[in-house]
C-alpha cells in the first residue's frame, strides 16, 4: 500500500525499521510512500539555514527534516513524486556503494523499462531518460542496514522547488528554471500521466526474482517510529545540527 | 558542494573550531567528526599535501568512504577558510 506521512514520520518509519531488521525482528522491508504535506529533507552533513527558506517553508506549511543519509536537499511534493526505501542486512549486498546504488537503481531502470521509457543508471546515485534526471537515491549503512531511499520524479515544479530551497531569489529567473528544465524531468512530461501506473511498475520491478509478501508495519516499529518522530526528527538538535 | 566554517586560535595558524558542510557521502556518516578533529589538530604550516595525506590515512586505518568529496578538496578547502578567516580577522583589527 502506498502511505504518505509528515517527513518526521516518514524518517524515523526508515530508521524504526533499520533497527528492527538489524535485531531480526522483521525481514528485509520495501516501501513505497509520499510526503503530507510537502517537504524539504536535506543532507546528514547539510546545513539547515544554508540550504533551506526556512520562513517560506513555515508560510506554506512544508516540512523540513534532515535524512540520516548524506547527498543533497530535496523537495518533495505532496503530488510530484514516489520515494520508496529498501531496508536490509549489509550483507545481501556488496560493500562497494556505487555499486549497491546500481543494484537497486537497477530496479527502477526496470520498472520505468515496463513503462517503455528508456531509463538507465547515472553513477554515482542518479537515473536518467533522455539525458534527464528523474531519480535521485541517497544509502547508508549503520549497524549492518543497509537504508537506500530515493525518489521517482513524477511531476516537477521547479519555481516551487527553488521559493523552498535556498537560491537566491533574484536568480529565479526564466532562464535558471529553463536550465533546470534542460536536466530534470518528470513521469509526467515522459508521458506517463497514471502514477498508478508508475507506482505498480515499481513494486513489480522491485520484487522481481524475490521471495516476497505485501506487509504491514508491526506495533513495535509503528510505537518505536512515534517515538524517534517526536524526539529526534521533530527537533531543533537533530534538524539544526549543522 | 563543500563549505568549511573555521575558528581560528590565537596563532591563526590553527583552527580550534571547524565545522565541514555539503551534500557529500561519507560512509560511515559520523566519521565527518573525525575529519573535523583531524583539520582542528593540523596546522596551517604543515602544507596542504601533508594535510591531504593525514586524511587519507584516517580514511583508510578506519575504513572511511568518501564519494563526492576527496581528502584534497577538504584539505585545500580548509587552506582557504583559514585564509579568508585570517582576513576578516585582519579586517576587524
């Protein structure tokens, strides 16, 4: 089932389940969810204030959340995209990063394949089609996780985008979002119009060749991501750290 | 993108603070405190290659991965903030 949850939620879903796979109390876990409402996550080693319009995010009522994993800031649009996590042992992967992102970009380059687009794997974390981004991943490893989450665009709006990141508002010009619109793109200019569509094509593709069954949160993860929602990912240490 | 605050001590040749920033990747996450410590411990005088060296060996005695920074850029990064610190501090005198 796809979810959406506040960023606080969503972050501390990955890390409650990070904790319960690495004591073994829940197998390797897939998911799929949007964020409500809006949000900005960045960067483990970002700095919030550098990076974020913190006052335009309060004003259009966006969450601001820092990840556990490093990379960059990203908007995420109630609307505009599917994240999705995979959470497992370490060792059901190789120790090179670069290629575990390729393993389970891989994924996705299959699922977008289902829907005729003709995507493939940018190193270092990156999916393009047509020479466009439209997927960004980020992964760590703590206490032999693996913790791999990343987005699927599926509709973009870089003048929303950049009013929430910090880019100097006089840069916004026409000619700043065109150069955007040049690298990035979306499901939705790709033509696929059903996210739906696109949603089901991944879970497909994330599952193919794998022992699986649909699943639902344990109690213990749902009380322990509650807790780590409210006192660390809600928090001024946690967000402003940097 | 990488961006280094930097405190200078007294002889403006030490940093006694220095906080890195960016969307890098450094696997595993917290060693970036290890860094830090190792750039607060050095001394401008010691010369970027030889600051470069001394992270690069952190990085390997800890198993410490970088991807999309190196120990150059974090060591000629730091050269930098402790120039420009060095002229604000001369601005302010």
């Amino acid at each position: 089932m796809f979810e959406h949850h506040d960023a606080f939620t969503n972050m501390a879903l990955d890390e409650a389940c990070s904790e319960a796979v690495a004591d073994g109390k829940v197998a390797p876990t897939i998911r799929f969810y949007g964020w409500q409402p809006s949000a900005v996550s960045i960067g483990y080693h970002q700095s919030i204030t550098d990076e974020v319009d913190l006052e335009e995010c309060r004003k259009n009522e966006i969450d601001v959340v820092r990840r556990r994993t490093g990379g960059g800031a990203v908007y995420h649009d109630y609307n505009g995209e599917i994240t999705y996590s995979v959470i497992a042992p370490e060792i059901y992967f190789t120790k090179d990063i670069i290629a575990s992102y390729k393993i389970i970009c891989g994924w996705i380059v299959n699922g977008l394949k289902t829907l005729n687009l003709e995507a493939e794997f940018k190193p270092i974390n990156d999916i393009i089609v047509g020479g466009k981004k439209v997927s960004g991943n980020a992964q760590t490893r703590r206490h032999g996780v693996l913790l791999q989450h990343g987005t699927l665009l599926y509709d973009l709006d870089v003048r929303k985008m950049f009013s929430v990141l910090k880019v100097s508002k006089e840069k916004i010009s026409d000619k700043m979002i065109a150069s955007v619109e040049e690298r990035v793109t979306s499901l939705k200019r790709l033509g696929i119009a059903d996210k739906n569509e696109a949603y089901k094509a991944l879970v497909e593709a994330f599952t193919q060749g794998k022992e699986f069954e649909f699943g639902s949160w344990t109690e213990n993860e749902l009380l322990r991501a509650k807790e780590l929602a409210t006192t660390k990912y809600k928090t001024t240490e946690w967000n402003f750290q940097r | 993108m990488l961006r280094m605050e930097v405190e200078l001590s007294e002889s403006q040749e030490k940093a006694k603070y220095v906080k890195i920033t960016g969307d890098f990747f450094i696997h595993p996450e917290d060693s970036l405190v290890v860094i830090e410590k190792t750039l607060v411990m050095s001394n401008a005088s010691e010369g970027m290659e030889t600051i470069a060296l001394k992270i690069e060996e952190i990085c390997k005695s800890q198993g410490i991965q970088m991807i999309g920074i190196t120990p150059q850029a974090i060591a000629s990064t730091f050269f930098e903030a402790i120039k420009q610190a060095k002229e604000t501090n001369g601005a302010l005198e």
